[in-house]
C-alpha cells in the first residue's frame, strides 16, 4: 500500500504542518510501512496523488484546505481513504461557532459566547460591536477567529477600551469572530482515538510560562509543559473523558481527534475540538498516546488502520 503522507499546504498553519508531515512520514517507516511518500499540498496536488499512485492518504494538514473538508471532499472525489474525520465533520469542528452551537445542543458544557462578523462591523461600526460584545459576555474575555487553529488571531481582553483592537485583529483572519467568556482554570486536553469504540486517551494538563498557551508557547520547546495525568479527582478526569467522547461523536468524529477543556474546580467546559491534531516533537496527541503506552510508530499504524475501516 503506498502511503502519501500530505502536510504544508495554504493555511496559516504551513509550518507546524510541514513538521507533522516529516514526524508521520519518520514513524510510518519505522512502523514498516515501505512506500510512504512525503507530498507537500498544492495546487498540482492531483497530479501528484495520480503520479505516485497514492493509495491512502495520511493527513498531516492544519487549518483550512486541509481541516475544513475541503481535502476530504478532493480526497473521496478521487476515491482514495484518508485518516481523520470526514467532509462534514472536518467542516463543523473547524468552524468553533458551529461546534459551540452543537455542544449546546448536546448539552456539553462551553462557555457563554457572541459572534461578530465582517457585515456586522461595515453597517455598525467597529466600536459599537465591541460595545454589544461587553454587554453581552463582558471581560475578560477570549476573542477568536473562527476557523484558525494553533491560537492564530487568537486575543485575551481584559480592559473594556481594547475590545476592538482584538475583534479587528481577529478579522484580519476570518470574515466571522467568535468572542467568548474567559474562564480561569486549568487547561486540560482530551486525545480520542477510533471509530464506533472510540476511547479517550489520558487526559493533559497544560501549563505555559508565558501565562497563556498562545502559538509561541505551544511550539516552542520548554515554553509549555505537559502534566500527565492532570492534577484533578479521578471522578473529574472520567467526567472530562465522556464529555470528550460524547462531543467526539456529536460532531461526527472518526479516527482522531484532540477536545480542549478549561476546567474551574469540578466543573468541565469544552472549547473546541481539533481534528487533525498536530503530530510534531511537542504535540499533544502524540504524547497522551505514549502515556497510554502507545509509541508513535504504533499511533500512525493504529491511524492508518483506522482509515483503512471507515
């Protein structure tokens, strides 16, 4: 089975991708797999599936054109499996307003929230927004590009005057801005991993000594550490696990997907699911799977098989 291995891409997130790419490519040999093909996604991407004869495709893409269905879509019109989540759930977790609404609707915690969009700011201006914003989820606050990943366009808020500075920034990214309370807590991170059985592996508590685990503190080593397990109840951390699956199978997840909690005492919030997690040297996937007792080799070859079911 010739194995593409597709990272890069167009998003935001070229980079990290392109290291989860090269982290998957190493482990897929050194799981025996002896034609894998290392692709990075452009334009003549189809010619480059058709030419290697790539018969599934492991995605090591983030952000959009590679975790908002539009891979996936490409990727079925050609008939050729892939790992991860389908067309329409890639497009749903991608969107955290549209994954929001189904947590609320599947009565999974998350925080209160308001939108802002592009056509909202042109009749009203850009100040008088921020105004609702305050009104509606005060401060502090988490103002969030829609569909970014990896905390791009990503602002905490905690003075009222710079509320629209951060709904700007956010716009610059995305037509649509997810603006939600901020929560002190913990930040804790669920990996689930499989099909129908899905299961969650053990949960992470992540620390940042930047304060916040902003995109600088995510991928550079020694700025974040992983505590595993968190330091919660035992009953809290099986709370968090069926809150993760529970949202995993909302969405519609397969394969692997990563669900990002904020936790204040024993209360659990969801924030958002991420299905195509990052596979790099500092991820987290990677190292809750290892803590299960799951080397990387295994988790690809475990991935893989997984796509080769749905």
């Amino acid at each position: 089975m010739h194995i593409g291995v597709l990272c890069g891409g167009r998003s935001a997130e070229r980079e990290v991708s392109l290291r989860s790419g090269e982290a998957v490519y190493r482990a897929l040999l050194a799981a025996g797999y002896t034609c894998v093909t290392k692709i990075d996604v452009g334009i003549d991407l189809v010619e480059q599936l058709k030419k290697n004869k790539i018969e599934l495709a492991f995605l090591a893409l983030h952000g959009k054109y590679g975790e908002d269905g539009t891979i996936q879509g490409l990727l079925e019109m050609l008939d050729i499996p892939y790992t991860g989540s389908g067309v329409l759930a890639s497009a749903l977790a991608i969107n955290k307003i549209a994954t929001k609404k189904i947590f609320m609707m599947e009565g999974i915690p998350t925080p209160r929230f308001t939108v802002v969009n592009r056509r909202e700011v042109y009749t009203n201006g850009l100040d008088q927004a921020a105004v609702r914003v305050f009104k509606e989820v005060g401060i502090p606050a988490v103002v969030k590009a829609n569909t970014q990943g990896s905390t791009i366009g990503i602002s905490f808020v905690h003075q009222q005057d710079k509320m629209s500075s951060a709904i700007q920034n956010a716009l610059e990214y995305d037509h649509d801005v997810l603006i939600e309370e901020f929560i002190a807590g913990m930040e804790v991170t669920a990996s689930v991993l499989g099909n129908e059985e899905a299961v969650a592996l053990p949960l992470i508590e992540i620390t940042s000594a930047k304060g916040v685990y902003d995109y600088e503190a995510k991928y550079t080593p020694g700025l974040s550490d992983h505590i595993i397990p968190p330091r919660l109840p035992e009953a809290t951390q099986g709370y968090i696990k069926e809150l993760a699956v529970k949202a995993y199978r909302a969405i519609g997840c397969r394969g692997l997907a990563r669900v990002d909690f904020i936790v204040r005492q024993r209360d659990a919030f969801a924030l958002e699911i991420n299905t195509l997690p990052g596979m790099t040297a500092t991820s987290l996937f990677p190292d809750a799977a290892k803590h299960a007792g799951i080397e990387f080799p295994e988790l690809v070859r475990r991935i893989v098989e997984l796509a080769r079911q749905s």
